[in-house]
C-alpha cells in the first residue's frame, strides 16, 4: 500500500503538530528545570540515585531528544531516543518505588503522545503503523479456528 493511500490531510497534519507541540512544551519544562536545578528536581535526583553535580548532563539530553524531536527531518530518530529517554525516567523511578507511580504516568504519557504527533503528521509513520479497520475479535477467531477444515454446511 502506498503512503499517498494513508491520506495525509490538512487536519491530520495539524493535529500531529499540537500533539508534538505539547511534547515539546513538556521536554522544554524538563530539560529547563533540569538545567536549573530547581528544588523540587534535586530533591527528586536524590530520591533516585543520580548525582546533583550530573542534572546537567539529563538536562542536557533532555534538549537533544527535544531538537532532533523537532527537527522534521530527524523526528524519528528524535522519537526513538525519546522514548529511550522517558523509558529510563520510568525504570529509575520503578526501581526506587517498586510498584507504579505518578512519575511513571508522567514519564510514559509524553512518550506516547510523541508517537501519535508523529504518526498524525508523518505519512510515512502511518504506512509503518497502519490503522486497522477489521479487527478480529478473540470470540471470532476462536469460532474460527473450532470450525476450520469443516464444511459450511456443517457449521
């Protein structure tokens, strides 16, 4: 199937770039208030294990993922570390706590919302990730699979 049968309209496109929009605005927080060290964040830093003396160096990833996030001809390379990014932010913060926390929520949320942005304003990302119209249900499948090799009459 080709990217042009993806359709790649105006709204879609638009919609793509509020999502990504509200992602960037969210690594910008970030990777602002890593570089600021602001109180909230050093006090967070400790509670996981990391160095105060290395906020800079998460900050300063955080605005690596955000620029090649950005950056239309590196999206999906910004994407795919992003997600990287935001994974590590989970798994520190499932280490300390050991169950789920809002942290998490907050960490896995942008991670998603950066691949929907993506797939609204990348044909390309589309005809990756199709959307699927005929969903087999489970209960249909397995009738399915109970009747296969019988014949129609027999059903």
């Amino acid at each position: 199937m080709s990217i042009e049968a993806h359709g790649n309209s105006q709204a879609m496109h638009r919609t793509g770039w509020i999502l990504s929009g509200i992602v960037i605005a969210f690594m910008a927080a970030d990777a602002g208030s890593n570089l600021l060290a602001i109180a909230p964040i050093k006090k967070a830093a400790l509670e996981t294990g990391y160095p105060l003396d290395q906020m800079w160096l998460i900050g300063a990833l955080a605005l690596i993922c955000l620029a090649l996030y950005a950056i239309p001809a590196t999206s999906v390379l910004g994407a795919i570390i992003l997600t990287g990014f935001l994974g590590g932010a989970i798994t520190s913060h499932l280490r300390v706590a050991g169950t789920l926390t809002p942290e998490m929520i907050v960490s896995l949320i942008p991670g998603v919302t950066a691949w929907g942005g993506l797939w609204f304003r990348d044909p390309r990302i589309r005809a990756l990730i199709p959307r699927r119209h005929n969903v087999v249900h489970s209960a249909a499948l397995a009738d399915a699979s109970r009747n296969l090799g019988r014949h129609p009459r027999q059903i």
